[in-house]
C-alpha cells in the first residue's frame, strides 16, 4: 500500500519539478514554458483521499530546494488571528503573512533571503487603520507579528521601539481634534517609509505608485489601501487582491536577475491546502485574475479541492489522471502551461485484486503471517481511500511489532496474526509500554478524521437511513443541523450520493453505523434507531424489504425467512434473488457465530430452513468486515443449488451460484449500488 501512495507521490514531484524546473525528490526537469507562467493545478478528491499527505510531502522535499510556501486555508487560527481585529485584519491578510513567512523560511541554504517588502509595507498600512496616539503597545506588537516578513529581520526589538516612539511623536503632533483615520494611516505610512526602509526598500515600496488612486505616489497608495481596508465590503476586496499581488511582486523581484534564478533553482512553489473553503477560492480567483490582465509570473500553485465543481474552477481544462498532466508537462511545446489552470482527480486507489494483494500489506507483513484475504477485505472496506487505508495499516504494524499492543504482552504471535479481522482492527486502541490503551479505537479514530465534529455525531444517528425522508425520522429534535444541511456538508466535503443510502460512502456508513452499535452499552440507540425505521416501512404500506432489513439489523430473522419462503414460487425469480440480497445487505455487529453456524450448515429438506441458509450466507458475504474465504463460496454456491427445485426458474440460481462465488473470491458485493460500483470505476487509478 506505502508502494502504491509512493507512486501517486512521485507522479506529482515529476509534474513539479517541470512546473517549478528544480530537483524534486532526486527529480530534476527545467520547464519547457519558459515564457508563459505555469498553470495553477487544481487537485480534486474528498476526504481522506490524501491530498494533504502529498501538499505536507511536497512542502518538505520542495523547501529546502527552492521558495515553498504551504497554507491550510481550513485552519482555524487563521480564523482566530482575524477575530482578534476585524478592522485591520481579514482571513486574506492573515493568509498572505502566513505564505510569506513560508516564503521566507524555505529555499536553498546558499540563496539570499527573500524580502517580502511590498507584503509588509502594504499590511502595516492596513493595520494602521486602528492605531492611535495610546496604542503604543499594540503598535509594537502588531510589528512583532510581522517581524519575519520585515525588511530589517535579525536586530528586530531596537527597530520597532525606535520606530514606535516616532511615530507616537508624530501622533501627538496632530491637532485637536482627533482627525480622521485617514490622517492617522497616512502618518504612519509616511514614518514607515522615512524610519524603516533603506533606499532600496523604498524603491520597493513605489509599487504602490500603481495602486488605484494613487497617480504614482507610494505614499498615497499605501494610505488609500489601508483606508480602503478599512471601509470594508468592495473597497476591503480591493485592497486584499492588491496585497496578494504584492506578495507576487516580491517574489517575482527575487528572480529578477540572472543570480536570482541560478541561486533560487527554481520558480516559487504555493501549496493551498483546503482551498474549498472560501478563502481559498478567493486566493485563487485573484491569481487568475492577476495572470489574465498581462501579469505573467513565476508562482507554481497548487490548490485541494473536495470537489469539481467550485465556481472558480469552471471553464478550466481537465485532465483524466495525475499521469497525463505529467506527460502534458515533460512534452516540449506548451501543451500544459497554455492553460490558466487544469484539473487534476485524486481518485482512490487502484484496487486490490487477487493478482496485487499479495504486495498491499507487504511491508507490515514481510514474513506473510496475515490471512490471506486480509488485503483485499481492507481495500474493500475502505473503497482504496488512502487515508484509512493509511491508518488500518499503520494498525496492523503496531499490532505486530508494539509489546503491549495486544491483550497479551508483547507483539501478537504468529497464530494471533494469522486469525487478525477487520473487526479486531477497528477495536484496536493504540498502546505504548507507557501508556495504556485508553486512547479513542482506530473506528472512532477514523471516524472522526472523516466526519468531525458535529456533522460526525449526528450522522451517526443517521448511518441507517436510506434517504432524506427516513434520514429525517432519525435526526434529534435538538439537532444543530437539519437534514439539507447535512446533505449539503456531505456535498462539500466531495462525498458522493447513492439512492439507496443517506451517507454514499460505505467505509463511512460502516464507522458510522460501528459507532451508532457502540454508542450505549446496551446497544439502545442502534436498536431505537433500526426499530423506528422498521415502523415506517411497515406503516407505510405494503410489506417491503427495507422492513425487514432492519430487522435483519437488530438480529430478527423470522419475518424475512417466511416473507422469502412465501414468495419463493414468484414467477421472477431474479426479481426474488434481488430482494433476498437487499434484505441481506443489512449491517451487523452481533451474532457472527450464529449466522456462519446457520449458513454452514446444509442438508435441510425444509424450504423455510433452506431459505434461512441462504439469507445468511448471503449477509455474511455482504458484510464489509468478513473475509473472503472458500468456505463462504461453498456456503453459497450449496445453498443457491438446494433451493433450485423451489424455484421457478432454476437456471438463474445455478447462474448466480457461479456469479456469487467468483464475487467472494475477489472480494466484490454480491449486490451493487452506486457505493460499490464507482469504487469499480475509479479502481484504475495512475
């Protein structure tokens, strides 16, 4: 599995290393678009599909070769940063100070550090909107902030005190009464550029000549832009585009000579993580727009979306996998950089049939003790999302390797090992020699990584229900979160829907539904919850399956053992068979031993028994947590061919005792829905 996240991770250091024409993990290709800025490269997949795995990878291989700045645009200190001062600040400038310092920090050991001058010229000048002549501390704070995008970093204290003192001077001298903050971002806009900038920082500075207004005087457009900051609304949006180019212009100064680029290697690299958000969006759509007017620059940017679909994305040019952008990039001409932007999927990955599986779990399992079937149940049950693939994975290694990690000390033994289950898994709480197990299991663990917070919670409650109408009988009167909204952020964060389940992604629904099993210890909610629906499919009207799938749920087989049995003689047979899998399709926690006995066990002449064993072949085959064995194909190809005289049609039995063994060895469901069948559609993955 690490091989197969391994080559994603290479795929996208060779599209940077052309894009940015520096080594990238051992990796070193000079762009062949010289003359046009590189396209910003849109990566879209949902949760856990490890977008952040290779932004944070890039980040660390990228930054000590060339500029790299790294933004998680979802990150709640950004947030808290512009609660602090509303006025003088936004989720934009606490964005464009968090990339240059990234900026700053990074590039190789023998280049000059870069100067971002215009960045913090320009939000000195915003913050200024809320200065006054009795701030001096927060005057000098605000400073400290920004002292490692500062042009004077290094003997930074004695320069903020001094300037700090003039410009309370300059404050005092204003006459009474107290003008208006426009006079007040002017001063200190005319101290900054006479007490802090040498002479070739002011010329750096003059960029601001070019600001709206401002008729070539830096000084001017320095007060417009912090005075437009502060009104707010379009004037504010003006303003924060106009910093993100002077971010930009700062850069593109760094490279503005021969040694600039020899000492630099390669062109800036901006990593946007979470760029669904709307801060993200914006950083974006202000880079286009930038690029567009006839502002080509050097910037390489990367930005993760959840989904396709972002109005910000619309019109640009999508590519079917990582590879092709790749190809696009290393053939000469500007196939790729003729594109203000491209697409780029992040599917999941390729599946795990029987001819790879053997290698998926190889390297936490080199002497081969896992149980044979073990890979494939794992790429089946986490649909080849990387992130719980990731974290199972992680699981068995410490499960393995970790004294303690096991009930019994040391690491597990080889015949523990050889009986290891998914289940085993998801009930595994890490440990340490020093620290007892009472950390959350790897279920909630992942659980919570994919649904967090709230959302999570409620759609717990929610995991059994197949759609909006039984979604909303499950849903708590005091919910936070109605079931549109829910819907919605399932949307957001790239999930897909199916029409037979509320929550589309069955490695979600199965740690949802997990958690919902373990929320009591008497089991009371996962029985409230199945119950209640059983009661409004049942009052609904004619009997139906979704009755007694639930009921399937919470360990009532009767009624679906004689509604089959009653029906067996239906002149559609298929349509029959269909409705028995629906049935089986139920989730279940309990009872394991009583349905692999009950489907184990042949040679009844009762047709009700006979359907019994089916019905329970057939749910231990569809449960997710089982591995794939040759005992469950002989379970079911027996029973499919002991109810073939009951039957209208034989042959449909004798075919799908074939279909639904081949499905158990290679570990695929016997019945398809949307979930399943586009884990088989994306399976092929670079």
């Amino acid at each position: 599995m690490r091989d197969q996240l391994a080559a994603r991770s290479e795929l996208l250091a060779q599209l940077t290393s052309h894009l940015a024409g520096a080594e990238v993990a051992g990796r070193t290709f000079r762009p062949y678009c010289k003359a046009l800025p590189p396209p910003v490269v849109a990566v879209v997949g949902g949760r856990g599909m490890g977008k952040t795995y290779d932004f944070a990878w890039l980040r660390d291989v990228c930054g000590p070769v060339t500029p790299t700045a790294y933004l998680d645009c979802a990150d709640d200190a950004l947030r808290t940063g512009a609660a602090e001062s509303p006025e003088s600040r936004s989720l934009v400038t606490e964005a464009l100070r968090l990339l240059g310092i990234g900026f700053t920090s990074a590039g190789p050991p023998r280049a000059p550090t870069l100067h971002m001058t215009r960045l913090f010229a320009g939000l000195v000048a915003v913050a200024s909107g809320t200065w006054n002549a009795d701030q001096d501390e927060r005057i000098a704070a605000e400073l400290r902030r920004l002292e490692l995008i500062s042009p004077s970093r290094g003997n930074w204290a004695p320069v903020v005190q001094s300037w700090v003192a003039k410009l309370m001077a300059a404050y005092a001298a204003l006459p009474m009464p107290l003008p208006p903050v426009q006079k007040f971002i002017e001063v200190s806009v005319e101290v900054l550029l006479q007490e802090l900038f040498q002479r070739g920082s002011r010329k750096a500075v003059g960029w601001y000549g070019a600001y709206p207004g401002a008729q070539g005087s830096a000084r001017w457009g320095l007060t417009l832009l912090g005075s437009h900051f502060r009104l707010g609304g379009d004037q504010r949006r003006r303003a924060e585009y106009f910093l993100g180019q002077a971010l930009r212009a700062d850069l593109d100064a760094a490279y503005r000579t021969a040694g600039g680029w020899l000492l630099r290697t390669g062109r800036p690299l901006m990593l946007l993580d979470n760029a669904h958000d709307e801060l993200g969006e914006q950083l974006v759509r202000d880079c286009l727009t930038h690029r567009s007017t006839g502002h080509p620059d050097r910037v390489v940017m990367y930005a993760a979306f959840r989904r396709g679909d972002p109005s910000v994305l619309q019109g640009a040019h999508r590519l079917a996998s990582l590879s092709s952008a790749v190809g696009l990039a290393g053939s000469r001409g500007d196939g790729l950089c003729r594109h203000p932007m491209v697409v780029v999927p992040y599917p999941p990955l390729p599946s795990a049939g029987p001819e790879t599986s053997d290698g998926l779990l190889s390297h936490v399992d080199p002497d081969a003790m896992l149980p044979p079937g073990l890979p494939r149940a794992l790429y089946r049950f986490t649909g080849g999302r990387p992130l719980a693939m990731t974290r199972m994975t992680d699981a068995i290694e410490h499960l393995r390797t970790t004294p303690g990690a096991a009930t019994a000390p040391g690491p597990l033994a080889p015949a523990a090992l050889a009986t290891l289950t998914l289940r085993s898994l998801l009930r595994h709480r890490p440990a340490t020699p020093l620290q007892a197990a009472t950390g959350p299991t790897l279920a909630e663990a992942v659980r919570e990584e994919l649904a967090p917070g709230e959302m999570g919670e409620l759609l717990t409650r929610l995991s059994p229900a197949a759609d909006a109408r039984s979604a909303e009988l499950l849903l708590p009167a005091a919910a936070g979160m109605t079931t549109a909204e829910l819907r919605h952020a399932l949307d957001a964060d790239g999930w897909p829907r199916c029409e037979r389940h509320f929550v589309a992604d069955h490695c979600l629904r199965t740690l949802l539904l997990h958690r919902l099993y373990h929320l009591d210890a008497d089991h009371s909610s996962w029985l409230g919850m199945h119950s209640r629906l059983v009661m409004h499919y049942a009052a609904a009207g004619p009997v139906s399956w979704h009755a007694y799938h639930h009921e399937l749920a919470i360990g009532r087989t009767q009624g679906a053992v004689a509604h089959l049995t009653g029906s067996l003689g239906r002149p559609d047979t298929s349509g029959w068979l269909e409705e028995l899998l629906h049935i089986a399709s139920a989730p279940c926690f309990d009872g394991l031993a009583q349905r692999r006995r009950l489907a184990f066990t042949g040679g009844h002449r009762d047709p009700e028994r006979r359907v019994e064993r089916l019905l329970n072949a057939a749910w231990l085959a569809q449960d997710w947590l089982e591995l794939p064995e040759a005992r469950l194909e002989a379970a079911v190809h027996g029973a499919l061919y002991a109810l073939r005289d009951d039957v209208a049609d034989s042959s449909v039995l004798t075919d799908a005792a074939t279909q639904w063994a081949e499905s158990i060895r290679s570990g695929r469901p016997l019945w398809e829905c949307d979930c399943s069948r586009r884990i088989r559609a994306s399976g092929g993955n670079d």
